[in-house]
C-alpha cells in the first residue's frame, strides 16, 4: 500500500510578521512598570520624611534589575549597625536596624541607658486581664526583648557571625494577644489606627487628599495570632487590611516560630511595633482608657489619616467626588424662611445623615417604639431639607457597601457598638459628627475618642439629654441595662442635634453633665 508524501508547512509573511509583532509587544510590557496616578503613595513627591539612617546597597532598590543580596554584613566583631528608635510613645515605636533572632527583638546599641524602659516598649503578649499577677505576667522579659551592646548581641549572635539577613521596606509588627485581633473595632480603630498614626508622624506634610511619601508596609506580622484567627465574624478585618496595603504580605505565630527555629539574625531597616500592654504604661491611656492615644502625641499631619481611608474607599468603589476633600462650602447663616423652617444653606455637596440600627441584633437596642420615632423624625428632616437619610442594619449589606455608605456620610449615629467603627472611613469636614445612644448613666470611650482623633464631634445621648467635650463625664460607666434591649430615645431630640450639627449652630447640652 501506497503512503501519502509529507506535507512541509511553511508560515507565510504574514503570518510571520504577526508573531514577530506580538514578541515584540510582549518584551515591551515585561520591561514596563505600572504605578496608578490614584495610589495615595506617592514616593516621588520630594516632602521630607526621616530617612534611614543606614546606606544600604543600591541593590535594595534594584536599579541594575539583578537579584538583590539580602545580607547586611560587618567586617569588624562587634561592629554589628545599630538600633535607632526614630519615633516613641508608650506602646508605639519606630525602630530602624531592629534585629530578630530565636524568636526574641534586640535592640542593640552602644547606649542602652538611653532607651525608655523596657515595658513601654514590649511585653511579653500575655493576654489582657485584671489583677496583679494577671498584670505581671505581661511584663517583657529577655525572651521577648533585649536591649544590649554590640559586643553582647555577637555573642549571642555567634563569633563568628557576620552578617544578617535583611527584610527590607517598612515591617507593621503587632505584639498583641489574639483577644484584640478578631474584632473589627479593636482590629482597625486601634490597631491599624495606632499602627498608621505612628508611622504617618514621619510624614508632617500629608496632604489632604492623602499624598504621602511615605511607602506602604511590605510585611505585617502577629506574633500571637495562628493564620487562621485574625478575621472577624463580619470580614471586615481582612477587606480593610487588603484595601489600605493590597501588596502587603502577612506572617503569623507560626511564620514566627519558623524564623525563631532557623537561629539565623534577622535586621529589619524599620519596624513599627506596636504593643497593647506597654501602651497601658502611657499617661494617654490612663485619661482615656484608649491605647491609641498614646501614639498621638507624636507630631504629624493633620491629614494623617487620609492615605488609608483614600486607598481603602478606592478599593471598595467609591466615587473619587467623595473620596478627595470636600470643595469650598459657602453658608448662609442668617437667612431664614417665613415659617421658620431653617436657615438658607449653599453646600458643596450633600447632606448624608446615616442611622446604624442594632433592631433584630437581639443586644444593645432601642426600645422598639423609640426606633421607629427615630426613624420618622429622621425623614421629617429628609422632606423639610432634602437631606439623604440612610437607616441600615450593616450585617444586610456587602462589605464594599457598609464602606462606600459610610465614605459618603456626614452624621452617623446609633446604639454603642461595631457598626459604629466605620466612622473611621467619613468624609471629614466642619458638619461631621458622630451620634452614640447609650441607655442613660452609661458610657464608653471608644467610638467618642476615635471620633474626636479624625477631628470631628461627637455626642453622647441619654434618652433626651446629649453631651460632648467638655462635659463629658470623666469615667466610663456599664449599669445594669448597658447591652440590653431596652435603651430609651427621644428621636425628637436626636433630629434637633441633627439639624443643628449640619447649620454648625451653638448645641444645647445638660450642665449638670459638666464634671
């Protein structure tokens, strides 16, 4: 039987051309980097920051395009670069050449005498609770931290050692018991909170529409926290952390034992660490029972805050019209209609009243009667004026839609409680303010502290009484009914403040609240 002769397939000019085309577009996006015009991180604005004070190898910064050595070698013994703490508060610190090695911080350096003690800087990240010896359990020990010489870290280091391995960019480094992590508060209006407000003191010039030079952190790590445990039950812990840092990497308790088994030095160029139990040494703390407080007494921009709510209100698809600051607000103060309906207003963009309600979360609710007059006088304000009224329940909505609400809301209230943490993420601007309903007597200072740190109000209500610094009472306060279901309202009241917080009028408040 005959066989069929081989057929020879030869491309023709076109097609040839074509594939050389397409090699030649695909080499020139490899060589090409893309940096968005909207990233809040903009490292070519040439605003001073404090640098680091080691010159690392060009290589760092990968001008010839070659693997980087991550090394940092010392010829001399006992020469190792030393540790400098750039920025300090209780419980928030910026470390440059901070060492790691078997699991324990070394800061060392020739002048150990000239570092704060040791608890204001670290613990030993026991969990948070009362009592003396549940207090002494937190104190660091050298297993945590060292603070010692040169000669004393190549000791441990090993004679003949030489080198480190560095981790270079900017390291987030969280000491705290995983008690604090999954919840969404706790996570982001402390934590992140602190975290960001520390580092951002290296930055004075933030603008307001977030600029910064300062480069977002390469690495977050938990010391206390398994990979598994660091979400919380409403997955906003991990929607904010991938919005503010999408490139960021995450090491937990287990990456930390890895790295303490491998007995290798490890030099971070700078590391923010932040500590729960030292910040609880901090005089802010005392006076406001918030362990971000502390960090705030560091100088920085007023704008601090702005690169992260930038970055994470991008990610979740707002509009940049409400995410860059608000245009000129003209205001007529004076005018008002025959009928005594307000005064004439001219604003650069919408009045968006958001009411947080906790009905059907079956803890910490408004009497149901009191919610729905709430509601109704909130809608009276919405046919009078025009104004946006929102009253959501936050576990009905995405993620992305708690955020986007929440970027575009000038007043935000409601019962004392997690839905209140995305006041973090509103516009701020002369009428922002924040309403908490607290069954009457109680109080708390979370959501009041972290309001009056982005620089807008906030009110306290009890029933029909309201109260805002100065006369806030001086102590937190739980009676019997804190979280239950029957905390009273007088929504008449609350519409008042309301109306009065957008014209920026003079609030009536009860001076017998004035301590």
């Amino acid at each position: 039987m005959a066989t069929s002769p081989t057929r020879t397939f030869l491309p023709t000019r076109r097609e040839l051309f074509l594939v050389l085309s397409l090699l030649v577009i695909l080499l020139f996006v490899s060589q090409s980097e893309y940096i968005s015009s909207n990233s809040p991180y903009n490292l070519s604005r040439s605003a001073p920051q404090i640098p680091l004070s080691l010159d690392y190898p060009k290589q760092y910064g990968l001008e010839n395009g070659s693997y980087p050595d991550h090394r940092m070698t010392w010829k001399e013994e006992n020469s190792l670069p030393e540790t400098k703490l750039v920025q300090h508060a209780p419980g928030w610190n910026v470390f440059e050449n901070i060492y790691a090695y078997n699991g324990t911080l070394f800061v060392v350096t020739s002048t150990p005498s000239k570092f704060p003690e040791r608890k204001l800087l670290f613990s030993s990240g026991y969990g948070i609770f009362n009592g003396d010896e549940e207090y002494r359990k937190r104190a660091p020990t050298d297993k945590d931290m060292q603070i010692l010489t040169p000669a004393d870290a190549q000791k441990i280091f090993g004679s003949k050692t030489r080198s480190a391995t560095v981790l270079d960019g900017t390291t987030f480094f969280s000491n705290d018991p995983i008690q604090f992590i999954t919840h969404y508060y706790h996570f982001c209006a402390e934590l992140l909170f602190g975290m960001w407000r520390t580092y951002s003191s290296l930055d004075p010039f933030i603008t307001p529409d977030g600029d910064t030079t300062l480069p977002p952190p390469r690495r977050m790590i938990f010391t206390h926290v398994p990979s598994e445990n660091w979400r919380d039950y409403a997955a906003m812990n991990q929607w904010v952390i991938r919005g503010a840092f999408p490139g960021m990497g995450m090491e937990f308790e287990r990456d930390w034992a890895d790295r303490a088994a491998m007995l290798v030095p490890f030099l971070f160029p700078r590391m923010v660490v932040e500590d729960r139990a030292a910040a609880a040494e901090g005089a802010n703390y005392k006076s406001t029972w918030r362990p971000a407080s502390n960090a705030f007494a560091l100088k920085g921009s007023q704008n601090w805050w702005a690169p992260l709510r930038k970055s994470v209100l991008q990610f979740s698809g707002l509009s940049s019209d409400w995410i860059d600051p608000p245009p000129a607000e003209v205001m007529d103060l004076t005018a008002s209609d025959a009928n005594g309906k307000g005064k004439e207003m001219v604003l650069g963009d919408k009045m968006v009243i958001t009411y947080i309600s906790r009905q059907g979360w079956g803890r910490r609710m408004l009497r149901q009667a009191d919610h729905e007059k709430l509601v109704e006088e909130l809608y009276k304000l919405r046919e009078r004026y025009g104004y946006e009224v929102n009253v959501v329940n936050p576990e009905k909505l995405s993620r992305a839609e708690q955020l986007i609400l929440a970027g575009r809301t000038t007043i935000m209230m409601g019962v004392h409680g997690n839905g209140l943490t995305s006041l973090v993420w509103m516009r701020p601007k002369p009428q922002s303010t924040v309403l908490e309903f607290f069954i009457p007597t109680g109080l708390a200072f979370d959501y009041e502290y972290t309001t009056r740190a982005l620089g807008m109000k906030h009110y306290g209500v009890w029933r029909n009484k309201t109260f805002t610094r100065p006369n806030v009472p001086p102590l937190p306060n739980f009676p019997e009914g804190f979280h239950g279901n029957d905390i009273p309202l007088d929504g008449t009241v609350v519409a008042r403040l309301v109306q009065k917080r957008i014209m920026l009028e003079d609030d009536d408040q009860d001076p017998s609240l004035n301590p």
